[in-house]
C-alpha cells in the first residue's frame, strides 16, 4: 500500500531529529528547508509538521520556529536492509568494505540497520532464510537466474547493484554504464590516430567485460570495421601471478594494435610489458573513479560521474517508501577525465 507523502515526510522528520541529534528545546530547520530536503511542498511539510505536533513531538510557535518537545534519541528503527553479495568459488569472509561501510552510513542515518550476507550462486535455504523479516535486499556480485527468481519472489523491495548477464525480471538495476565508456574511450582513441584496438578485460562471463566489448564493436561497427577476436584478451580464472606473462604474450601476438581498451586491474601488467620497449600504444583505462592522474602522456582514463552505492540506496528506499516495485534501471554516466 502507498503511504499518504505527508506520512512519509513526517517519518523522515522523526528520523532527522534523531540522526542529527536535535534536542528538546531546539528548533528544526526551516519549512523552506525542510521542503528542499524532502523536495516536497511547503503545505505537505505544514501538514506533516501538524501531525507531529498532536503526538507531541514538536511544538510550533508562531515567528519563532517548530520546537522539539520530545526525547526521541534511539528510536529510529526503520527495520533491516541486506547486502547480498554472491560470490562464485570458495566463499570469503564477510567483511565491510569501504564501499559498503558507506552504505551502511547512509542507512544508519535513515534509521536503517544493515546486515551483510556472502552467498553462493545456488540459493541455499540458511541465506533464503536470511532474507526474511527485512525491508528490503541490495544484491551483487554473480547474480544468476536463479537468484533472480529467489528475489524476484520475495515480497520486498530489491535493487540489483551492477550489470548482471541474465534477465532481471521487473527487479530495478543501478548500474555503470560500461559499454558507452568503452565507446567514448575508443572513440577518442581512434581520434587521437590509432588504427587497431584491442581489449584488455576481466572474465569473459563477467558482466561489463561483455558490455565493454560491445562499446567497441558499436565503435567499430560506425566506422564499417569489425571487431578481430584475437584482438580481445580475458583473464578469465587466471592466476594474478600469471596475468603479466599472458597480458604480455598477448601483446605479443597483435604487434599491430596500436590502441588499447584496459580494465584499471590489468593496467599495471601492460606497463610492465612495454616499459622496456619502444612501443606506445595509445591506452583507455576503464575506471569507477579517476585514478591515473598523469602517468603517462599516452593514456587516457574514463570514470564514472556519480556514486553508484548511493544511487542504489536512493532506488531502494524510494520502492520501501512508496510501496512499490520500479522497474527504471538507472545507468551512471562516464565522462571522459584526460
């Protein structure tokens, strides 16, 4: 059911006296404010200000401002969101990265506790059971069909963070948007004089290497080229010991590339290859944020504009506040940084 836009505005009011810690005696911010906050109207805000005040919670007072009256510190408890994060192989210890630590933030801001759940590609009841009792799922990793099923039937908001390589159903994606960053890169390389481009990329069943690959191939395809398929390196499972020696038979093998479309991870093993060379080949990294700076005058980065954890958030509590399910993907754009 939809909750009325006042009700959740007066739940997002309770919430922001207790995460900013505002206290009995102390004035909220301004209508004005409290409308740019919400992006609501100045007469949904009155009226949800006017609920709060018959329970008591804040009092109004004519030119002066809305006054706390109630001790409401520790009782936001908006429920529980989980990141599912499915792993393939051996399964690691769950930790909080960086990245999700900042979802966590944000949740425990919102009055959202999150809990982390580290899976396996096949569904398994222990983390089916899991998933039970909470308000909603973010998911990554090497999410499958079957995965998809499970989520898709659970009766709660789901966002899937990252591309995936299977039918998502009518569960929203946030996702970078890889296959037009690998397009702008190639693209530029092309018009900074290079004639073959070849690619460098993660595993051939992980999704954005795919979605790189066919950034090239619509490059390529304008241009009334086809993409050559030795022309394309894949890591695949590959020892990390390794990847410098094939990276550098690759290398080896297209003496006429003079363009290359990298993944950052597989940036370094190309340096160590060419740094004893005399061959430059025009390089695209392929990066979340920017990370090169000016390393080397024949490489060029691309990144992405926005923060994709924090857009997957905002997707998954707008479904928790309304009430519905949306089935508006949102990609996050790359630009190109040198």
């Amino acid at each position: 059911m939809v909750s009325p836009k006042y009700a959740r505005v007066q739940s997002g009011i309770v919430n922001l006296i207790a995460t900013e810690n505002i206290k009995i005696g102390e004035t909220l911010p301004t209508e004005k404010e409290l409308s740019e906050n919400f992006e609501v109207s100045i007469i949904t805000i009155r009226r949800a200000v006017k609920h709060l005040e018959e329970s008591k919670i804040v009092r109004r007072e004519q030119g002066r401002g809305t006054f706390v009256i109630a001790d409401i510190q520790g009782r936001v408890d908006n429920g529980t969101i989980v990141f599912l994060d499915i792993m393939r192989g051996e399964l690691t210890f769950a930790a909080f990265t960086p990245s999700v630590k900042n979802i966590d933030n944000e949740l425990t801001r919102r009055g959202y506790k999150l809990n982390l759940l580290i899976a396996g590609q096949k569904p398994d009841a222990e983390s089916i059971g899991r998933l039970k009792d909470v308000k909603g799922v973010i998911a990554t990793g090497w999410i499958n069909a079957k995965w998809v099923q499970i989520l898709n039937a659970l009766d709660i908001p789901v966002v899937f963070l990252g591309g995936i390589t299977c039918d998502p159903l009518d569960i929203p994606m946030v996702s970078f948007d890889y296959k037009k960053m690998a397009a702008i890169l190639a693209q530029h390389l092309f018009d900074k004089g290079a004639k073959k481009i070849g690619l460098v990329l993660g595993g051939s069943d992980y999704a954005p290497s795919t979605l790189m690959k066919e950034g090239l191939v619509s490059v390529l395809k304008r241009r009334g080229e086809k993409l050559d398929p030795s022309r394309v390196y894949y890591s695949d499972d590959e020892d990390p010991g390794t990847a410098s020696n094939s990276i550098g038979k690759f290398l080896n093998d297209n003496p006429d590339v003079d363009g290359l479309l990298i993944e950052l991870a597989a940036y370094v093993h190309i340096l160590n290859n060419l740094i004893d060379t005399p061959r430059r080949p025009l390089m695209g990294v392929m990066a979340v944020t920017p990370k090169l700076g000016n390393v080397c005058r024949n490489t060029y980065e691309a990144a992405f504009k926005d923060n994709i954890y924090e857009k997957a958030v905002e997707v998954l509590l707008e479904n928790i506040q309304t009430g519905r399910k949306t089935v508006d993907n949102l990609k996050i754009e790359p630009y190109l940084v040198k």
